[in-house]
C-alpha cells in the first residue's frame, strides 16, 4: 500500500508521552505510526526534523460571526486564523444574526460554513427560552451541543429564567448532548453596570467591578445543580477565576458530567493589563486579578479545567477603541494566539508538551465525543495535525494576523513555539507558515462523527415533560405570561 504523505524525524506527542515516530497518512487517516523503516512508500514525504507532531487543537469556542457581522470575520478568515494557529477543529457559538436557534438558520450556517472553511467543524444551536421547542429540529439538522447563556454579552440574547434552564436541561439531558454554558449571572451583573454608570464610572476597571467573579461562581453552582438534578451533561465556559474551581470541583465529585475549560487570557493577562490595554481588554468574562491565574494552572493540572479553548471574539479597531468602556464592544481574537502562547509556557518549564496536547486536543475530543476519530495520533484517526517548532519565535503582530479583527492584548507579545504546518484530514492547509491555496470549502462539520454516550437522565418522572403530560403553551404566549 502506498501512503499520500508520511512524515519523518519529527516527535509525536501524545496526552502520555513524546517520542521519535514517522506518521504515514493515507486517504485523509493516519495509516501507521512508528519506526521510519516500518512506514509504506509514499506519493510525498515530509522532513519534519526539529518539529513536534502534535494532535491538530479543537478549540471548542470561538465566534466567527458568519452570517451577520462580515466587518468582524467569516468563516473564511476565522479558519485561516485557525490553520495558522495549529488548530484543525472548531465549534463556532450560535450569537451570529440571525442567531442559530432553529432548524432553518442552522442549515444555512451549516452551508455558509461548508463552503469557506479551511478546517473542520462543529456549530452550536442556541438554547434560549425561546428555543426549547426548537431542539430536536437543531438535533436533526447537526448540532454539536448546544450553548446557554445565563449572562448577557456581545449579541445581547437574552439569558432565560432559572425556570427555563431547568426545562431546557431536561430536554437536552434526553438527547446526551453537551450544554455549554455562559456562566455569568445576569441580575447580578446589569444592576452593578448600571450602579456604576449612575457613579460616573466610565474607565474600563469598571467593566472588571460590574462582573467580580461571584457572578461566575454564582451561575456554575446554579448550572451544575441543575445539571445533578437533570442528568444534562454540560461545559463550562471561559473559567476566569480561582472561586469557581470549588463548585466544579465538588459537581465532579458527585458524578456530575461536567467539564470545564480556560482560556489564555485567563492564565496571562491580569487587572494589572487594563491601564496598557484600554478597551481592548474587556471581554466576558472580565479578565481578572493576578492572583487567580495560579490556580487556573494547577486546575488544568490536576483535572478540574479540562481543556484550552479561546473565545475568540473579532471585533474591529473602531468597535474596541471607543472612550466609554460601556459601549466598547467585548471580545478579542485568540485561536491564532493560543497555540503559541501555550507552547510559550511549555517551554518556561510551566508544564510538559504532553500536558498541553491533553488540553487543547485529546480532552475536548473526548468530553464531546470525537475521539479516537479526532485528538488522537494513532492508526484509524483522522490525520489532523499541527506540526510545531518550539525553538521559533515571534512578536505576535496584529496586522499580521488571519484573523480580520486587527487588534487584539496579544499585539506585542514575545512567544516561543509557532505551528510551521497543518494538515487537516491528510491536507495541508497551512505549510510553511502560508495559508495553502484551494483549501477553502475542506472543512466539514463533525457532528456526523460524533458520538456521545448513553443519557444518563435523572428525576425523569418530575420533569415538566411528565408532569403536564408533554403540553406546553408556545413560547410566546409563555413568555407574555
Ligand atoms: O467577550 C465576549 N465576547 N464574551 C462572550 O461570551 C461573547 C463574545 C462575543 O461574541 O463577542
Ligand atoms: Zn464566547
């Protein structure tokens, strides 16, 4: 048998351990991985020396904004700024216009996505208090999980009542998907911002005191309660401080299936960025204090924070730049960033190459249910790749970015370890640092491949499902109510 490409001289790092391997690809699958002499003849080699072959990241949260706010990114930017960030998977977030809460908007993201993106991926369907009824037509039509947002943020939808999240949990705890969820209390957070306006407060420090992190922890504890009570498997978002370690913690510790991701912003810019950064800083969840990033660390480290995602969130200059911190809009990109950040910390000994691929690849492959398919370099995966050279490096540049939003806190930023290629399905679509021509339109979406475990529903005969005999009143006249 011949292989398309086999890849030699590199170092293929595992969740468990680096060490010399050629990979052979074959029919956009990993054939073989082992001793150079046991690889097949190939139509292409590839030296890979000096490089490390690491899982392609899945970054589980970005906002590529299409359709709806073109100026801020497609899907064709959004994915070259991933294949230039070594990242082969994404799963793009539903507060696009119109926002991706029914069956009808899903496909036609489904077919804007299919058509421009470089990498592969998955779309999230939005789970509002509107949109309960809506689940099992966003089901069929492919959905990798479904986002809540219990706080309200760039696209301003609305976060449904306590008393809606538990219904829409028992309806999505039936079907195994995940609910991802923004975990930031609304009350809490709008009654301060409009405090704070009334006070005169105008810089962006108090964009940080209208959200202090018993916003957060407060909506986690609510969102895992709920989740033990319904058996909904769920995702925390965006962990922005140390106090909401204790309730994921405890979740995990009574069997709830909850997970947890960070993001670099979290673990490397601080309260102490704001003056430096302006507006370019807000974002939601606000970045905080410095003495939360050690303990976002060790929860990566010890499990509690099982993975690296970005929230990438593109805006333009204009948008991130205006003088009342209130109308500067929140977000920044990242998924370009964060490999070369995080390899940045590998390389100041703040953990093993190992550690990361556990991190951005082989966890969200498994908590969404893609792995071995996805996150994996062994025979039968997909070949999705991102070769790195943890020796190269570079002054972040925001005008240099794929991304088209220009401005981001990363401008300026010295890193060490830059992916230099990434093959997506056995295809490179960025080599040698260039995006590769004709590979927009090869991304797929996942869902197909995905494949959750069993529901695990709990309190089944209490839901409101049970207890009304299935008749609900249309969400408008429940709302109006
Ligand atoms: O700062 C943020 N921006 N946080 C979010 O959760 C949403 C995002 C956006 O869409 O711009
Ligand atoms: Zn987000």
């Amino acid at each position: 048998m011949t292989a398309d490409l086999v890849i030699n001289n590199g170092i293929v790092v595992t969740p468990d351990a680096a060490f010399p391997a050629s990979v052979a690809i074959k029919d956009e699958k990993i054939l073989a991985v082992g001793a150079p002499d046991a690889m097949p003849s190939a139509s292409e080699t590839l030296d890979a020396s000096g490089l490390h072959i690491l899982p392609g990241a899945i970054d589980v949260h970005v906002h590529f904004r299409d359709p709806g706010y073109p100026n801020k990114e497609d899907w064709e930017s959004g994915t070259a700024a991933a294949a230039f960030g070594g990242v082969t998977t994404v799963f793009d977030m539903p507060n696009t216009i119109p926002a991706t809460g029914n069956g009808t908007i899903l496909a036609e993201k489904h077919a804007i996505a299919a058509s421009k993106a470089h990498v592969d991926f998955g779309l999230y369907g939005l789970l509002g208090e509107d949109t309960i009824d809506n689940v099992p037509e966003l089901i069929a039509g492919g959905v990798i999980g479904f986002k809540l947002y219990m706080g309200n943020t760039f696209g301003k939808i609305p976060s449904p009542s306590t008393g809606a999240m538990l219904e829409a949990f028992e309806v999505v705890a039936e079907t195994g998907k995940r609910i991802s969820l923004h975990a930031e209390t609304n009350s809490i957070m709008e009654r301060r911002q409009t405090r704070l306006t009334q006070a005169g407060r105008h810089e962006p420090l108090a964009h940080l005191d209208s959200r202090p992190a018993v916003v957060a922890v407060e909506a986690v504890s609510r969102a895992c309660i709920l989740a033990e009570w319904t058996g909904a498997r769920i995702h925390i978002l965006h962990i922005s401080s140390a106090d909401e370690l204790r309730p994921l913690r405890e979740a995990k510790a009574r069997g709830v299936d909850v997970t947890g991701e960070t993001c670099p912003q979290y673990l490397f810019l601080s309260a102490d960025d704001y003056a430096r950064f302006s507006g370019v800083i807000r974002v939601n969840p606000p970045v905080r204090e410095k003495n939360n990033q050690e303990p976002i660390f060790a929860a990566l480290k010890d499990g509690i924070i099982d993975m690296i995602a970005t929230d990438h969130a593109p805006h333009t200059p204009e948008e991130k730049t205006r003088s009342d911190i209130w109308a500067v809009d929140c977000g920044f990109p990242g998924v370009e960033t964060q490999m070369p950040a995080m390899l940045t910390a590998v390389n100041a000994g703040r953990m093993s190459i190992s550690d990361y691929v556990r991190w951005s690849a082989f966890n969200p492959a498994r908590h969404w249910g893609l792995y071995p398919r996805k996150g994996a370099i062994q025979p039968g995966a997909d070949a999705d790749l991102a070769l790195v050279d943890l020796a190269r490096e570079w002054t972040i540049d925001d005008a240099k970015i794929q991304s088209r939003s220009k401005i981001s806190p990363w401008h300026g930023r010295k890193v060490k370890g830059l992916p230099v290629h990434t093959i997506v399905r056995g295809r490179f679509v960025m080599r040698d640092r260039t995006l590769v021509s004709g590979t927009k339109g090869w991304g797929r979406s996942v869902h197909t491949i995905q494949q959750m475990p069993a529901p695990a529903i709990r309190n089944a005969g209490k839901t409101m499902r049970a207890v009304t005999g299935g008749i609900r009143p249309s969400p408008s006249k429940e709302n109006a109510a």
